[in-house]
C-alpha cells in the first residue's frame, strides 16, 4: 500500500499561505474572473486588478473550503516545502513537520496579536516603528526566519 498516496494534499494540511501570514491579497486573473465571481469571493479592484484579501474567506481551519475549484493563482503557487515534496527532495514526514512548525509559529503570533489586525498590518506596523512590542516582534521574526527558510517562493518576494 502506498501510504503516502492515502494523505490529503498537503496544502490542505496547512493553509498558511492562504491566511494573513504572508500575503496582503491574491490576484485574480483576467480570464477567471467570471468564474471567480460566480463562485461568490470578495473581489474588490486595487491597481486596475481584481483581488482578494487575505485571510482568504474560502479557508476553514487548514483547508481550503473549493479546492478543486481554487483560482489558478492558488494552483500554480509552491512555496519551496511543496516544490521540494513534489520533486521528491523532502518525503511526507519532512513536509509535515515544517507545516507543523509554521502552523505553531503563525498560531504564537496571533496570540499577541489585536483581534481585528491582521499579521500583514503588524509586520508592517513593526517595520515602521522600530521600539514597539519587543515580544510580538520576536514571535513575528521568528516565524518569518521559518517561513524564508522552508516557504519562501523562489525568485519572488514572499510578502506583500
Ligand atoms: S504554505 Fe506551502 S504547503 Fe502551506 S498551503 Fe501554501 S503552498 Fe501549501
Ligand atoms: S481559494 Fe482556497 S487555495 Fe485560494 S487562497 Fe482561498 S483558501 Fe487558499
């Protein structure tokens, strides 16, 4: 029996990316945009694009709530823990210990967070002032020494 064949997807595991952790939105793409629409997301303009805020309203717990459906701009995105699991550098075991370690990062973070900010806005927040809250400074850091080591996307910037 192939064990690793009978996990679900590992994305579906772990969501991150789908969150407030990382990114700010996520585009929506001129010939999907029908599609996105009809499946009812919030999708607003921002510099002549379509987008959606994140956290993404179709995420439940770790898992993508229209999965098959997902927009194309979340089908193509790997950050480098999938790539490595999908060309066989890392085996499953790895991959879910990373996703462990990031869901427990992200999860120390929100802890120390306001209720209504999203950690986007904190990082940024911090950047810009350089003496506010050491302690949700070192959580922030911490999971973003994780996330560049273990999630960063290749070549691009990673937050937005
Ligand atoms: S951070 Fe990586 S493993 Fe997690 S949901 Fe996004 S692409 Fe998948
Ligand atoms: S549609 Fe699904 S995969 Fe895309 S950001 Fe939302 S929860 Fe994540």
């Amino acid at each position: 029996m192939d064990l690793q064949s009978d996990l679900p997807p590992l994305c579906v595991t772990c969501g991150v990316c789908c969150t407030d952790a990382f990114f700010r939105y996520s585009c929506v793409t001129p010939e999907e945009s029908a599609r996105i629409h009809s499946l009812g997301f919030p999708v607003e303009r921002e510099d002549g694009r379509e987008i959606f805020s994140h956290p993404c309203t179709r995420l439940c717990g770790a898992s993508c709530t229209v999965y098959e459906q997902r927009p194309a701009t979340c089908r193509e995105f790997r950050c480098t823990t999938l790539s490595a699991l999908e060309e066989g550098a890392i085996d499953r075991p790895e991959a879910d210990r990373r996703v462990s370690l990031l869901r427990a990062a992200v999860q120390a973070v929100r802890q120390l967070l306001p209720k209504e900010e999203k950690i986007w806005a904190l990082r940024a927040r911090l950047y810009a002032d350089p003496a506010a809250a050491p302690q949700t400074r070192l959580a922030l850091l911490s999971m973003d020494i994780l996330a560049d080591r273990y999630f960063k996307l290749k070549g691009r910037r990673f937050f937005s």
